[in-house]
C-alpha cells in the first residue's frame, strides 16, 4: 500500500469531506473542471504554494477582510512536506515569538473541524521532553520558565513520572523531563485542506496543477505573476513554496533571496502492537537520543535529526511533488538504535514503512518571513526547520497582519527575511550551514555558542593581526568580530570546549579586559557595525532626514546626534548614531545586523525623485573603539593635536591624521558611557593605524578587547542595544529615550503623533536595570536573556539581555516591566513610583533571584572599589 495512503491523506483528498466542501465551495465544480478553468487576469494577491503555509496565509487574509486571492499549487493541494509532516504540534520552542506562533496554531487546529466540518485527526496528547544529563534539565527548566508566563500550562516532572505517563519508556538513565499537557498530533494535510475549504468559501479562488513561472517586477514593485496558464496582474505575490522558495525567489526580474535549503528527513512507522496504543498517548521527544517519537494508529512513528544529514537538491528543482525518497536504512541506523534503547519492547514490532521525506532548514534554525527588502509587495513565508505544523498558524496570521497592516502584532524580527543579505545566498554555503543546523536542532544549545560552518565569510582588514594575538571569534550577520583574547598562558582547548549555564571560562579574561577599558585604554575592532552616508546637492538631505529620524538632526558641522528611525507607533524601527560632516552629508552608524533592514526602510521612505544620495561605506571603514581614560594620550600623541574635553568635546566628530594616515573620523563617542574614541579609517590604512596605536598605546597599557567586554560596560551604564532590548514596538518613552526625541520642537517626524498620544495617556512598560542581589555568582546559574521577572510575586516582563558587572560585582539584567492587573489581567500605565515601590525576582531555570530596579545607571559605583560585603545597594540613588 502506497505510504500516502497509509497516513490517509491525499490519496483520499477526492473522497474525504475536506475535498468535497472546498469542491462545492467553489461551486460544485469537479477537481477536473477546477483545473480546466481560466485563471482570473488580475487580483489583489497572489500566493504560491498550497501546504500549510500558503492556505494558512490565504485563510487569514481573507477573515481580514481581503477577498481579491488567488492562491496557486503546482501539484496537488497538501502534496509537498505537508503532506509527509511526522503531525506533532509543539509549543516548547527557545524563542517567545515561536512559543506564541505554536500555541496560535493549537487553538486554530483545535477548532478547525468545528469551523469547516473537515476531520483533522486533531488529538491532545501532551508531549513529554526527556533529559538525560543536568544541563539538558536546565535548558528545559528554562523553556518551563517562559512558557508558563505566557500562558501554556508545562512542568517539570521525575523520571518516574514519565514511567507513569508512557508505560513503554525505559526511564533509568533520565534525570528528568519537562511534560507540556496541551500539545497535539493532527493531520497536517487535512489541517491544510480545511484551512483552504474556510478560504476558499470566504472567497479565495484556488487552483492546482498551476506553475508560477516568476514574478514580474517594475520599479521594485510586484506588477504580477507568469504561469503556467498565463498572467495575473497583482499588488502582492506571497512565496509560501517551501523548498522550492530559494529557486522561485532566483527566477523573478529583480531576484528575492531566501536562503533555505532542503535536506532528507527519516521517520519509520510500525504496525500496532498487540496492546495498541491509546490515541491519547504523550509524543515523547528524546532530544539527547536525537529522536522523536508518537502514536501512529495503535502504533508508533518515530524520527529524529542526526549528526550526519543528507543535503538535497542543491542543484536546484528537478520535481514537482514529492515522492517518497529512497529508503536508507544504514543512515537511520543510529535513530533507530536510539528508539529501541528508549523503548526496548518494540524490537519485535513489525517496521512497515521508513519514510524518506525533504525538509527546508534556515542559516539560523529560524523561518523566514516579511517582505522582501528588495521588491515591495513581495512576501516570503518559507523556511520551516521542521516544525512547519506547529508554526502553520500562527505565521500565517502574522504575515496576514504585515500585509493587510503593514506590521504584525507582534516583534517578529528574529524571523524576518531581512535579517538576511545576499551574503547567504551562495549554494554552497547553505548546503554547509544546514548539515550543521539540522544536527542542531536536537543539540544541547547553551548560552553564547556559535556556528562553525559559513565563517570567516566577512572579515575586517586586522582580522589575521588579532586572531594571531588571540582573539576567539563570534560571528554576526557574516561578519567574524571579537568576543574576547584568550592569554598565551590559557589552555585554549579547554576553553573552546567549554560550554555551561553557569560561570563561564572566560570569565576572568574578560574581567581584564573590562578593568584595563576603566584604567587604561583598550582596542575593540566595530567594523562590523552598519554604516551609511547621505549627501545632497541642497538641503534635501536635512529636510529628509529630519522626517525620517526623531531626533534633531540641525546640530553644527561635527556634532553627532543619538537618534532613531520610528515607524507610525512610535516603535524602533532602527537606532543609530548620525555625525553632520558638512552641511549636505550625513554620517550614519548603525547595528550590524541592521544593514539590509535599515537600507530598505531609508528607500522606502525617502522621495523617490530627490537628490539625495544613500550609499551603504560599510566595506570602506575599518572600525576602531579605543576605549579607556588613556585613549586620549594614545590619541594625542599620534595626531599631535589636542584630544582633551576642551579641544575635542563629547559626542564629536573630526577628519584627522593618526600616525601617516589621513581621512580619518575620529568620534568621541564608545558606544559604553566610558571615555574614548571610535576611529572611522579607510581600510587601506586599517594596519598601519592599529599598528601605530598599539605601539604608541604600549606605554599607557594598552590591551585587545572583545564584544564580551563591550556588552558588560554597555550593561552596567543601561545603554540598551537595538534588537536585543529595544525594537519596532518599543518607543523612546518606554525606554527612558525621552531627550532623544524633538517633540517640543514643533517639527514632523514619523511617530510624532503616536509619542505625543503616549506623553499624554502614560506608557504600559518601562525598561528597567535590575541588580542581582541574592546570587552567587560562583556557584549559580546565570541569567542571560529571557528570563521572566515577577515583582511582589507577579509576572511582570523578561529580560532583554544581562552581563556581569565587573565594577558592581553583580549581575545586571536589562528588561521591561509591565503592569498587569490582578483582577483581568489588562495592561495598565507602568509609572516610575509603580517600579520603584515592588520587591523583584528573576527566575533562572525556576530558581528566583531577588534584585533591585534602577531606572537610571548606578553612578556613583563605577567610580568606587567596593567588596560585595560592604556594599548596600539599597542607598545608592541614580544620577
């Protein structure tokens, strides 16, 4: 019997009451005559592929309201991995933005059958994730943690407890597990037939057997779609096409890179054993055995993600649906011998089936969703990483409210298609980076580790100079920068392979970096760091710029300005620093990862026929943050000019010569609040400066630093970093940003009108400081993001980020506090008295910290060297 029939999908799709209802939705016509009839010349929106992806995008579109969508499959509906998804539903996922995708979908699948009359096979069963070493138990206690504050009921339970739930389990070698109730298995292609059947009575027009050819572009924008059965004129194009989205994105007029790549995929079905199991019975994932394992019809489907996956179609599409692959029973064989190990009794179950199916893997694990930076109106929603079912839902509505919006409800910028550049797009660095990422799915992922596979992809000009003095490396948006220097006398094996929640290894090389930042001068390589200039004939650079950012950006020549770029709500849409370097030319600074984001907002909003010049110098400037009171000296005595206050005030931009080399832009600024200087230097003269400051800075103690270094410093002074602690839904007022913003100016910008709403009504979140108070930094687990904060006993927020602070001698978390009401549950105007009259605790992996809330940097200690014994946080006052 062919495989889909055995999971009773599309081979009975003409029969099922799911074929019937979305055939007589589209009046009674046969699947022949659907296929044999003209394709409409225009609609509003066209979406390509008919999984669970695009009929979830078509079926939330049109509850919005949108009606004019055609939504085209070049097979058959539910045909591709749709129809081959092992059916688990999982809401236990690292991110806070999956974890709600997850929990979305559970809802809408639970009452789909209601909705449409189409049976899904929707069962509750829960899931239960196994630990079988103490740090695996940890990153479940920290996944508890958050799903709990969120709403979705989960525990932490004893090996003996996974006994009682799963009678088959072999328990002996688990140190426990994390059981969440509410999880489910379903039909993922039947979910997908009723998502299409509700579309399509709600006026989607749908046809199958229909190839999109590309889409056609004019002027950056989607004009319509050419098939295979002639043209549609449309506004928006969504690529919901699975593995296939890399190549459809690569075949328009003005290419959309979508970097995903496929790779083979095993699960084996058995036939039921002789008790068979209940359907009710829990999904077990076994992530250090690398499996999963759930109910399948009395018996069991099991699979899992090796250490050693198989990468395909790199080449490129060569079918149209997909067909079982070839089995490969040597290349399960560790799975398998993983399940018996787990559930000893099915040794002498009959194996019906080993299914070989692809699935599409991202760069980072993460899927991909938004418009495309380069082509407006083209939406993308692809890249699954195997838990296409469980984010179904839940993307399909967010990309419906970005489309119908032009934002979702919720940040959804860990998954956005811009946080990508063209620089992931090479076939063969995708083919490399998911052979790495899929093993990952199921590895131990503590905090602050990185990939190996697509490095030293984007280097700076020193980076050979400083991997021979010891740097460590991470990696952000391609670019390889510093994390720290590991000593001659450090044994560096045993730090690379040091991986832990707790006190790390490179604790102590990092608080030398810090104290020699504070007592002598430090060079930390920032070429990494986004950076753009905008010149005019005129004034049209200021008049734009002004709009365009909230801060006043009318500062004399050299002065430079804090700024951000706001959407309509007031939210960051990007957060950078501008130096005025004549009176038509703007120097922009911004985060690294922002390069792609930040060019497509600044093309989008500036006037199309204006003389303005945009041009992205990322790859012109090496750049140098010289940080630490010696900098000046260091400075000084290469320019032979005054560095002091005097001469060169703060937040100041000036073209010197340092050592032979000229052209530089010196800026008094660090990014820290500790004195220095970011040098801005041609990248032909990158060597011979460094090499010149690190001589003549010999004198004055001068170090290499890394990133580790930099965010302690950032931390401890409250500098909030974009995409980390503060993004597009958070505005300046809910981030102490209040000085940054020109509100009493008079002057327009976009998110004026939001801000002075805000001013007026109050903000529902502040961004706080807390000071860890009770933890032994030695002996506990660290904070590092994400970790949930009650005050007086209630959930409150998360975290954004945290570092320990070398100068305070405590660990200092940054997050946003909420005022949640006790009686609904409603937001309610968080205000300074609200923040500073709570007790606060942070969770760590379900241990609570107590901790003191700043909203302002705790100035007065960066000056003192104080034992923690002595130290009575509780009177010091911010500056």
């Amino acid at each position: 019997v062919m495989f889909y029939r055995l999971l009773s999908i599309v081979g009975r799709q003409r029969a099922s009451p799911g074929w019937q209802n979305w055939s007589s939705a589209r009046n009674s016509a046969s699947a022949a005559e659907a296929r044999s009839m003209a394709l409409p010349t225009q609609a509003q929106v066209v979406i390509c592929g008919g999984g669970i992806m695009g009929t979830s995008v078509a079926y939330h579109l049109s509850k919005m309201g949108w009606k004019d969508i055609v939504l085209l499959e070049q097979g058959r509906l539910a045909a591709g991995s749709t129809r081959f998804c092992a059916g688990i539903l999982s809401t236990a996922r690292h991110l806070t933005i999956e974890q709600k995708m997850a929990d979305y979908s559970n809802k809408l699948y639970h009452q789909l059958e209601q909705e449409t009359g189409i049976q899904t096979g929707y069962t509750r069963t829960g899931s239960i994730f196994l630990a079988q070493t103490q740090d695996r138990l940890i990153s479940l206690k920290r996944i508890n943690s958050r799903l709990n504050v969120i709403g979705i009921p989960s525990e932490i339970i004893s090996p003996k407890k996974v006994a009682e739930l799963h009678h088959l389990l072999n328990v002996h070698d688990l140190v426990g597990a994390m059981h969440v109730p509410e999880d489910a298995v379903v039909s993922s292609a039947d979910v997908a037939l009723a998502l299409a059947s509700a579309a399509s009575q709600n006026g989607v027009q749908i046809y199958d057997r229909t190839s999109v050819l590309h889409v056609m572009v004019k002027k950056g924008q989607v004009t319509g779609v050419e098939t295979d059965k002639g043209q549609i004129e449309c506004q928006y194009f969504v690529n919901c096409a699975g593995q296939w989205a890399y190549e459809l994105g690569l075949s328009n007029e003005e290419p959309v890179s979508i970097p995903l790549h496929a790779c083979e995929h095993f699960y084996l079905l058995t036939r039921p054993l002789e008790t068979p199991l209940q359907s009710s019975t829990p999904t077990i994932v076994d992530a250090d055995g690398r499996i999963y394992i759930r109910n399948w019809q009395g018996g069991i489907l099991s699979g899992g993600f090796e250490k050693n996956p198989k990468p395909i179609f790199t080449e490129g599409k060569n079918q149209l649906e997909i067909q079982n692959l070839q089995e490969d029973w040597d290349h399960f064989e560790p799975l398998l011998s993983s399940l018996l190990r787990r559930m000893p009794e099915l040794e002498t179950l009959e194996i019906m089936k080993l299914v070989n199916c692809p699935e599409t893997f991202t760069p980072d694990m993460r899927c991909i969703m938004g418009e495309s930076p380069a082509v407006q109106g083209y939406f993308v929603l692809a890249g699954m990483n195997s838990a296409g079912l469980s984010f179904g839902g839940g993307a399909g509505k967010y990309l419906a409210e970005w489309m119908v919006h032009g934002y979702p409800s919720e940040n959804v910028w860990e998954l956005d298609l811009k946080r990508f550049g063209a620089l992931q797009s090479s076939r063969t660095f995708l083919r490399h980076r998911v052979m790495e990422v899929m093993p990952l799915m199921y590895d131990l992922k503590v905090p602050r580790w990185d990939f190996q596979t697509g490095r030293q992809l984007r280097t700076s000009p020193l980076y050979d100079r400083l991997d021979a003095q010891g740097a460590r490396w991470m990696e952000k948006h391609g670019f390889e920068r510093p994390k720290y220097f590991v000593p001659p006398d450090k044994d560096l094996l045993a730090l690379e392979q040091s991986k832990t929640f707790y006190k790390p290894d490179w604790f102590d090389i990092v608080e030398s970096e810090v104290k020699c930042c504070k007592e002598a001068v430090c060079v930390i390589d920032m070429s990494s760091f986004t950076k753009f200039e905008i010149t005019s004939t005129g004034d049209q650079a200021l008049e734009v710029l002004q709009y365009l950012f909230s801060n006043d950006l009318d500062v004399p020549v050299g002065h430079i300005v804090h700024t951000g770029m706001l959407n309509e709500g007031g939210g960051y849409e990007n957060d950078c620093s501008i130096a005025r370097l004549n009176k038509r030319s703007f120097f922009m600074i911004s985060p690294t990862d922002q390069q792609v984001h930040c060019w497509a907002w600044l093309k989008k909003h500036m006037p199309k026929d204006s003389n303005l010049l945009l041009e992205d110098v990322t790859w012109k400037y090496t750049a140098l943050n010289l940080i630490g009171p010696r900098a000046v000296d260091v400075l000084s005595e290469l320019s032979y000019a005054p560095m002091t206050p005097d001469h060169f005030p703060s937040l100041f931009c000036k073209e010197m010569s340092v050592g032979y080399a000229n052209g530089i832009r010196v800026m008094s600024m660090t990014h820290t609040g500790e004195p220095g200087f970011m040098l801005y230097i041609p990248i032909e003269y990158a060597l011979h400066v460094y090499n010149e400051v690190m001589s003549v800075g010999q004198k004055y103690g001068i170090r290499n630093a890394g990133y580790y270094a930099l965010r302690s410093l950032r931390i401890e002074k409250f500098f909030a970093f974009w995409g980390q602690d503060i993004n597009n839904l958070t505005t300046p007022l809910e981030c102490g940003r209040e000085s940054r913003v020109k509100l009493e100016k008079g002057m327009d910008f976009i998110g004026r009108d939001a801000l002075l709403l805000q001013k007026q009504n109050g903000v529902y979140k502040r961004l706080t400081m807390f000071i860890l108070d009770d933890h032994d930094t030695d002996l506990d687990l660290w904070p590092w993001w994400g970790e949930p904060i009650y005050r007086n006993g209630q959930y409150v927020g998360k975290t954004t980020s945290s570092a320990y602070s070398y100068s305070l001698e405590r660990h200092v978390c940054l997050g946003f506090v909420h005022n949640f009401s006790e009686d609904t549950g409603e937001e309610q105007v968080v205000t300074a008295d609200f923040i500073n009259r709570g007790e606060y605790e942070i969770d760590i992996a379900g241990y609570r910290f107590q901790a003191k809330a700043k909203l302002y940097p705790v100035a007065s200690l960066f000056t003192q060297k104080r034992r923690k014994d002595d130290m009575e946080l509780s009177d010091l006052h911010g500056k």
